[in-house]
C-alpha cells in the first residue's frame, strides 16, 4: 500500500460557512484517509511563505490576505491525484458536478480548498505545516 501524502486545506470561506465536516466527508467517502488535522489561523507572512511558489502572479498578494483572513483547517491525506480530482478545477465555474470546488467555490479566489500538486510539493508543505 502507499505511504504516499498530501497537504489538504479547507480555505477560511469554506470555514466560516461551517462546511469542514462536509467536506472531509467528501474526502472519507471516496476512500481518503485523512492522518491528521488541525485548525489554525495563520499570519500573512505565513501565507506569503506558503504561497511563495506563486509570488510572481499578479493574484499573490490577495491571495496571501485571503488565506490569512480567517481560521482554516490543515490536513494530511493520503493520495494526491485522489485529492485534486475530489477538489475539482481551480475555478469553481469550470469544475466538474460533485466536486468540492463546484459545490461549494465561491470564486476563482475563495475556492474553498487547496490540495498539493506533486509529491514533491506535499513534502514540503505537510513539513510547513506539521512539522517544527
Ligand atoms: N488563484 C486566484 N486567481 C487566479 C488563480 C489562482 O486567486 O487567477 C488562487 C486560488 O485560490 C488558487 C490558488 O490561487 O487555489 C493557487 O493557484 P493554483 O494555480 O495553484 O491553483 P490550485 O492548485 O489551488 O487549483
Ligand atoms: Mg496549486
């Protein structure tokens, strides 16, 4: 079986809608294991650190205020291709029906969730997030 993970986060609009356990429900009922989960509220330097990957776009200082603008919740699953399929497209309006973004994505921006995107980046931001 893999031992391979992932970073999960539900974004601060998913949050303050009270939709976390729906959407780790999601997660559990298409065979994810979520290993670990904590909610934290993060500062922008945090975010900015986060998010560095993206510093060059025209989106990142909104971004970085957006993910730092409430709690959120940081999880480790166990799949990463599993994860972003259940996410669906960055834009909510370009998701496919079920996924997590069509249902709940408010925007392009507050796109309710984040999944990792390679094993590489997994590593380091589950080491960002739970590691000290
Ligand atoms: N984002 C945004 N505007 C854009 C593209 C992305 O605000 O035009 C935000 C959005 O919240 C997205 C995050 O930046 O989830 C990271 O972008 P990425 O392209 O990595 O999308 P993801 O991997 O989250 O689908
Ligand atoms: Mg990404």
């Amino acid at each position: 079986m893999s031992n391979e993970q992932t970073l999960s986060i539900v974004k601060p609009d998913a949050v303050e809608r009270n939709l976390v356990e729906d959407i780790k429900n999601i997660f559990i009922k298409n065979s994810l294991n979520i290993i670990d989960s904590k909610k934290i509220h993060i500062t922008k330097d945090e975010a900015s650190e986060f998010y560095k990957v993206h510093q060059s776009k025209p989106f990142y200082n909104d971004l970085c205020a957006y993910l730092s603008s409430g709690p959120i919740v940081v999880m480790i699953e166990n799949a990463i291709l599993a994860n972003r399929k259940l996410m669906g497209a960055t834009n909510p309006k370009e998701a496919e029906e079920n996924t997590i973004r069509k249902l709940y994505g408010i925007s392009i921006d507050k796109n309710s969730v984040h999944g990792s995107d390679s094993l590489e980046n997994a590593k380091k931001e589950i080491e960002f997030f739970f590691k000290n």
